[in-house]
C-alpha cells in the first residue's frame, strides 16, 4: 500500500514536470517520509514473518542445539541494535522538537518523519525477541536425531 502510494506521489510530480513544466515539491517531502515510515514497519514485518536473510548454510551444519543457540545470539544482536537505535533515534526527535524544525513545501513538523525511527525501532525489537524465541524454542525442542530437510523457519 505504502509502495502503491509512494509510486502514484512519484508519477504525478514527474506528469507535472514533464507536461506542465511545474514540479510539485510537497509530492518529495511526502514521499520520502513515506519511504522511511514503509521501510521501518517492513523491517518489523519481516521479522513477523521470519523472512530476513539469514546465513542458514553455514547455519545448519551445527547441530540442532547450536541452531538454538545460534538463533538466541542473532536475536540478542539484533534487539541490541534495534535498542541503539531507538535511544538514538529518540535523541534525534528531541532536537528536531528543540529546533522546531519543519519541511520547506508543507510546513510539516520534521518530527512526523523523525519518529519512523524511535517507533518502528521498538517495533523491530519485539518483532525480533518473538521470532528469535519462537526460533530457539523451535530448535532446541526438536532432538538431534531429527531430519533437516523441510525445515520450516519460525513456525512451532
């Protein structure tokens, strides 16, 4: 949805340009906060999903046991990243809140963009600690013995 909106906004300014020789710029400020809301809650759905890359390869010529453990590790690193970024990102909204800062053709607090961050970071965090726990939960209750073929990731 977000994809289909951000691709009309494009359009219409490149029809503009191009045919009326007037670009609209309001359709870039729109665009682009829109591209950062779309990739942050993305990112989070991936997570949902268990649909980010992983190095599965090298992954899965561990034992079943060291999956788990591995996948509990990749989850500690991610919720620790998602954590930076949230204290930065809160960081950064504070000073565009201090600075009153607001886009140039709308006139729209920065803020509405600045918080994807924050947000969409805290997010991602709980999206990681269920999948990576759903994981680990996953692969350390199945027993060595157990066939890897058809593995099917995040699902208990």
């Amino acid at each position: 949805m977000g994809l289909a909106f951000m691709t009309v906004m494009n359009f219409v300014n490149v029809v503009s340009r191009y045919c009326f020789t007037n670009s609209f710029s309001f359709t870039e400020e729109i665009t682009v906060m829109a591209f950062v809301w779309v990739s942050m809650l993305g990112i989070a759905a991936g997570f949902k999903r268990c649909s980010h890359l992983g190095m599965s390869y090298f992954v899965e010529m561990f034992p079943r046991k060291m999956q788990a453990v591995m996948a509990l590790f990749s989850m500690l690193c991610s919720v620790a990243m998602m954590l930076i970024m949230v204290d930065e990102g809160l960081v950064m909204v504070e000073n565009q809140l201090l600075l009153g800062a607001r886009t140039p053709a709308l006139e729209l607090p920065v803020v509405v963009q600045g918080l994807a961050i924050p947000v969409g970071g805290a997010l991602i965090a709980l999206r990681a600690l269920s999948a990576g726990y759903g994981e680990f939960r996953r692969l350390y209750s199945k027993g060595p013995s157990e066939p890897m073929g058809g593995m099917t990731k995040c699902k208990e």
